[in-house]
C-alpha cells in the first residue's frame, strides 16, 4: 500500500504509520487522513529492509533509523521498541510543486504578524515584562525616590524587601 502510494506521489507531503499501526497521508492543501492499516510485524519488516538497503541495522541497541529511501530519495524516520510501543515511522516526500509565498499563507501555514493564531506578539509581550522586571529588581532599591510606586515610604510597597528599605529609612529618619 505504501509503495503504491510514493509511485503516486502528486501532492503527497507526508506519510505517517503510527504505533497503533494506522497509515495516514498528508496532501497539499488537505488535512491527515488515515488510508488504511499496516500491521506491527510489517512496518518493523519494512524498516528491517530499509536499513539493510542503507547498511545498517534497527536494533533495540539501536531504535532509530533516519535515511532516505533508496529508490525516491524521500526521507525516512522510524522507530522500534523500547521507544515506541510498536514500530512506527513517518515518509516525507519532497514537493513535487513549489509553492508561493500567497500559496502558504492562503493554507494556513504562514500568517501575518497580527494574525490571531500568531502568538509571538504574546510571547513578545511577555519577554518584554519579563525584562522590565529583571531591571526594576536589579535596581538598586535604596536610590529609588521613597514616593516611587514600587518603593513606597508609608509601607505599602509591592515587595517586602522595598518594605524592610522603608521601615529602615523611616527609622533613620526619626531616630
């Protein structure tokens, strides 16, 4: 089934078998879908095959095999116990089509900046917040001015170590 699939493989981008020996097959433009099954004692033989085709082995010494298929140079990854349950690899065919930057945005793949699902304005955001706080706790608290809202003189502060200045300052100050 899976050699039939890479002979026709017009917008074919991946192919995946997973542990619970369900083949799917990704297309561009198209989300997964499963095509069939593969049981655990072929997919283990067709990785068996494939690294004696390389010259190497896939062993429980050695569960992972990352090569590319002899004959259609696609990429290969597979695993085998202890890693995985049950055999499993994934396919990835090269692109028989070049795609556009408007074809990548127009599937989902690339968005703009202010697109929604684009989080890294909010990974931004917090980066930035999270810098704000390291220099504002890496200031020197005693050079702050005491009305500084982190800092204030009357006790209120945010941070108990602002508190101890104060209650210090305050000390210094009537005594």
């Amino acid at each position: 089934m899976i050699v039939g699939l890479l002979d026709k493989s017009s917008g074919l981008e991946d192919i995946l078998v997973n542990e619970d020996s369900r083949i799917w097959v990704k297309r561009t433009g198209a989300p997964f879908e499963q095509v069939g099954e593969l049981s655990s004692r072929q997919a283990r033989g067709a990785m068996m095959t494939i690294a004696s085709m390389q010259k190497t082995t896939v062993t429980e010494m050695r569960p992972v095999l990352e090569t590319q298929l002899p004959i259609w140079k696609y990429r290969f990854a597979g695993l085998i116990e202890p890693v995985v349950p049950s055999p499993s690899f994934a396919i990835r065919v090269k692109s028989d089509k070049k795609r556009s930057l408007k074809d990548l945005q127009r599937q989902g793949i690339l968005t703009t900046k202010d697109d929604p699902r684009n989080r890294r304005s909010q990974q931004e955001d917090f980066i930035e917040s999270v810098r704000n706080s390291i220099t504002l706790r890496s200031f020197n608290r005693q050079s702050l001015p005491q009305e500084h809202p982190y800092c204030r003189r009357d006790g209120r502060g945010q941070n108990d170590d602002c508190q101890r200045h104060s209650r210090r300052d305050r000390r210094a100050h009537t005594g």
